[in-house]
C-alpha cells in the first residue's frame, strides 16, 4: 500500500510559479510549510502542500538561535539540498540569507546562482522592498524565480527590535502598498505577508496580481505559510496568535523516549521476537 501511494504521488502534477499564478485567478489557496531536511520534507511533500519554504527560520529551530542573522549562505544550501532530495510535487522556495543580497547587487545575483546550482531549489525568497530591488532585478534577469517578504522581516530583527506587528501606522502601511506594486513589477511571482494588519493584506491582495501568502496577515491572502515545527508542536516556546497546532508532538515525542528508556532499563526491551 505505501508503495501504491509513493508511486501515485511521483505522478502528481508538479506545483511550479506558473501553477501559483493560476491558484490566484481560480481562486484557489495555496498551501505552504517549512521544511529543512529529507525526513520531513518527503512527508510534507505527501500530505500535498503546495510550496515547501526552506526557510533561514533553521537558525531558531534546527539551531537553536534566538535570530534568523546567523543562517550563512552554506547553511542553506545544505538544507536546501537534502529537502530537494525528497520532493516530488512541491516547489521549493530558498530563503537568502541575512548578508547574501542586500547592498550589492552583484554579490546577490551570485548568491542566488549558487543557491540553485548547488541546492536543486526552484526559487529564492529575498526579505525586503524598494531597498532591495536592484538585487531582485538583477536576480530575475539571470532567469531565477523570486518571492518576495514585506511586513515583519525577522532578518530586519536587530532594526526593528521587536517581532510585533507592522505596517499599523499609516505610513509604514503606505510603504507596504508601494513596495508590493514596486516587487509585483519587478517580476516577483508571489510575496509574504508577515504579522500585518488583516485588512490591509486583504486590500493588497486585492491590488496585485501576484499571489500572496499570508502568516499573521490574516484569512485573505492567496495563501498560508507555518513554520512546520510550530505546527507540529515540536517547538512550543513561541506561541504568537497566529499559530495553530496541529499536533503535539513535543509530549508525544518525550514520552516515546521516556518509554524506550524504561523498557531498555528493565529489560523488556528487545523481547525474543525482537531479537535474532
């Protein structure tokens, strides 16, 4: 049976920007999880998410980093690599980290050709606006796919000082609509939207015609994105409003081991039929 369902999924259609595009105009959602290595990537892939993020969010939950900051260019290649191994169906968006893109150009455009040469992803995520279009500009004319990132941008942490909402007041949410249109007609082919005002994700998502995805931005956009061990329920220390949990798995986990412990300890485990 497993073997039927493996073989039924690498025949799946697969999700590319052209695909995403289209979700838009049907109307259609777009699903999109974190994934850093090939044991949950396969399975994320499985279960028919549209887009896997491997996110620069390793820092913090593969890590253990408070910021996304440390994540260098190497770090997410590996990741990259060992998710594109296991995916058959979903795109694969690579976040560029912290100091690969932003001031120079020419140094972004280098990075992100090492990121699909070596990597195998689909596209790049690049955090940012009108502050950074040149190296989207200059990204797209080689030809790779580009997602932008507005609203709270973590790599920004050391900036902003806080993970709270943006885009409130009216002249940061001005600056959103402008940099969306700026990223739209540079030729990005979808933006996130992270922890801003409901409303005006909605109001943009209505005004582009490019797919948003959402996290903390409320039900309109085009889509979702979560962290997958914060949906999981592996990592529990963050719990901001936005997050649902579909799982448990931190307790579950803990206590399988505390239970293969007790079971090695008195003996019971392996038993006869476990053993040659």
């Amino acid at each position: 049976m497993w073997g039927t369902q493996m073989s039924v999924h690498a025949n799946a259609k697969k999700v590319t920007t052209h695909t995403l595009q289209e979700m838009k105009r049907a109307g259609e959602k777009i699903t999109m999880l974190t994934a850093y290595d090939y044991s949950l990537a396969k399975l994320v892939d499985r279960g028919g998410v549209d887009v896997i993020l491997v996110g620069d969010s390793a820092s913090n939950v593969m890590a253990g980093r408070d910021t996304t900051v440390p994540m260098s260019l190497e770090h997410m290649i590996y990741h990259a690599q060992c998710v594109e191994r296991a995916v058959d169906r979903a795109l694969i968006v690579v976040d560029m980290p912290f100091g690969s893109y932003q001031g120079n150009s020419a140094i972004a455009l280098e990075s992100a050709i090492r990121i699909m040469k070596e990597s195998g992803g689909h596209a790049v995520k690049l955090e940012g606006g009108s502050e950074i279009v040149e190296s989207i500009s200059r990204i797209l004319s080689a030809g790779i796919p580009v997602m932008g990132h507005l609203g709270l941008t973590p790599q920004s942490i050391y900036k902003f000082g806080t993970y709270t909402v943006r885009a409130k007041q009216e002249a940061e949410a001005a600056k959103l609509i402008a940099d969306a249109k700026i990223l739209e007609d540079a030729g990005c082919f979808a933006i996130v939207f992270e922890k801003i005002p409901a409303d005006l994700a909605k109001q943009v998502s209505e005004a582009i015609s490019i797919p948003t995805i959402g996290i903390g931005a409320g039900s309109d956009c085009d889509g979702q994105v979560l962290v997958l061990h914060d949906m999981l329920g592996i990592t529990t220390d963050f719990s901001p409003r936005f997050l649902r949990r579909y799982l448990d798995l931190e307790n579950q986990i803990t206590g399988a081991v505390e239970q293969y412990c007790q079971d090695v300890r008195s003996g019971d485990f392996p038993n006869s039929e476990e053993s040659y």
